[in-house]
C-alpha cells in the first residue's frame, strides 16, 4: 500500500500544545488507532500513513481544532469520542455531526450525538411523532431521547414529558421484592431518574414532578390514558409484551411524540412469550411517520472494551446457532 505525507499546520504554540498533549499523548494515541507516523516540530504536525489513514487523522484533527475554539481544554473522552466518530462516518458527515447540539436546562448545557448513527437517531426524533430507537447497551438510545424530551419542554413545545418502562429484569418478579408497590418498582425507574438529574437541576426535577409536568412510572400504569401535549419516552422496550406494546402506542394524543428504545439481544420476557418490540418491527415498519433506528455496536459510547465486549457475544452466538 502506497505511502502518503501531509504537513498540518496549526495556528500558533497555544493551539499545538493542546493537540499534542501532554508529553504528545494524544499524537501517540493517534499514531495507536490509525498506523501512523505522527512527527511535532513547532506548530507542524508532519503525517505519515496510507492515504485513507492520513485522512482519517486529519479529520481527527480538525474535529479537535474546532472543539478547542469552542470549548477550551480537549478530555481523553473527546479525544476517543473523535476518533469513533472519524472511523464509523464518511469523512463529508462528520462535520454534521459536530454541529448538532440538543440544549437542556441550564446555561451552556448542551448534549450532543457521538457517532453517525446517534446523529442519524437525533434527526429522526425531530422529524417523526413515534420513533423506535433499537441497539446495544451504552449507544445513547435512552439518553439522547431524554435530552429531546428535555428540550421540548424547555421550549414549551409540550407540556410534560412521561417516561415509562416495563418493571421486568432479569427474571425477577416483583412479588419477592419488599416494599409497597413503590419501592417494588423504583429500581427499575432509576435509570430514567439518572438520566433526567444529569440534563436538569435537581430542585427541578422535584418541583416539575410535583407540578405533574415531568412523570417517570411503570408502563403498567399507561393504560386507560390518553396523552395530549407530550412527550413519551418508553424505555427498555425489548421486555413488553405484544398486547402491552400495542397498549402504549395507542395512549399518544395531539400535539405528541412517542420515542421507544430497547435491546432486541437482551429480553429477560420469559422463554414463552414474545418481545413487543420485536413484533412491532415487523407489524408497524411500513407506517408513514414512524421511523425505526437501528444503532450498532459502532455507536457505542462507553467504556472502549463495551464494543469488543459485544462482538465477542455476538460470535459465540453466532456459532452456537450454526453448530
């Protein structure tokens, strides 16, 4: 494979010190995750590599100039961040991807799409009333559909945002837990209250609930309602039955979206009964207006090893269901 040199220039010693690191950490990192040769003289950054890979650092680059304009100081997490994005989207998307912010509450707090596919995910949710957002854990199914939610209620685009999630894990069942019905399901709600403290103050977040504009609840305690001016959110989708997915779906009002994420590889539904979630991709993908996301492993955003971690499931899977 033919061999190819860039000189990247940065704009003066202030800017190159923050690219290259300390001690050129991130240079090495870069030269890591591509194969190349990374050499620092002065604000020249002298590229080394494959034509596809020499490419591929420069837009890794790029990505950390602009960051650096805008928000000071470069993490390692935005660093890994980058570089997942620069390997998983054509180079012409990635700017796109950048530029996309979600504000919440409080000043400066914007959340934004780590990958293509969350971006991808992001412009659905705006542009339907029912969005379906499927795929592993740590791909920001839950997380960006919240800070939607958030976002609307902020703008006044809808008057409450209602999170609901089936209370099945993991086999469990809810009579062998102690408590009242409550504190029975308040552990299966957690995620949803960690998300929403994480985008709002906590002070808030009490005070709307009181005020019943922000309700996190079982899905059980969906039916029979109709709702008007909101935004929906159904977590861990995968663990619903046919007839409580059908049950949810039809409770969107005027004026309303509906976002439902889940992990079709991880139903904890007993063996005999089927996932609602993988039913209604079959029974509602034809509909105008409603949009299914399929998120990949690819679009995974947390710990580097959760990616690895999924594809070495997903082989022994493979195997099993071919011997």
């Amino acid at each position: 494979m033919s061999q190819e040199t860039y000189l990247f220039r940065l704009a003066d010693s202030h800017e190159s010190s923050r690219i290259y690191g300390n001690l050129d950490e991130n240079l090495r990192l870069l030269e890591e995750e591509f194969d190349t040769v990374l050499s620092a003289r002065g604000e020249q950054l002298r590229i080394q590599g494959s034509s596809e890979q020499v490419d591929q650092v420069r837009g890794v680059i790029e990505g950390m100039r602009e960051i650096i304009r805008k928000n000071g100081p470069l993490e390692r997490r935005q660093m890994q961040d980058l570089i997942r994005l620069v390997k998983g989207s054509p180079r012409e998307s990635v700017q796109e991807v950048l530029d996309d912010a979600i504000s919440v509450d409080g000043p400066g707090r914007k959340i934004r799409p780590k990958t293509q596919g969350q971006k991808i995910y992001l412009d659905a949710i705006r542009a339907n009333d029912i969005v379906f957002g499927i795929g592993p854990a740590g791909t920001g199914k839950t997380y960006l559909a919240m800070a939607c939610a958030v976002h609307a209620l902020v703008k006044r685009n809808v008057k409450r945002i209602v999170l609901a999630r089936p209370a099945v894990e993991a086999g469990e069942s809810l009579g062998f837990l102690p408590g009242d019905l409550y504190e029975k399901v308040n552990p299966y709600l957690r995620p949803l209250y960690d998300a929403l403290y994480d985008m709002m103050p906590f002070e808030k977040v009490g005070r709307l609930m009181q005020q019943g504009q922000v309700e996190v609840a079982p899905l059980a305690f969906m039916r029979g309602r109709t709702l008007n001016d909101s935004f929906v959110i159904l977590d861990e989708a995968q663990n619903t039955t046919r007839e409580q997915m059908k049950m949810f779906l039809t409770r969107l009002g005027y004026n309303s979206k509906a976002v439902i994420t889940g992990d079709v590889t991880q139903v904890d539904l007993p063996k005999t009964m089927d996932s609602g979630l993988i039913d209604a991709t079959r029974v509602l993908k034809d509909i105008e207006g409603l949009k299914m996301i399929w998120l990949q492993k690819t679009d995974v955003v947390r710990h580097a090893l959760v990616q690895k971690i999924i594809s070495a499931y997903e082989n022994v899977e493979i195997l099993e269901s071919d011997s």
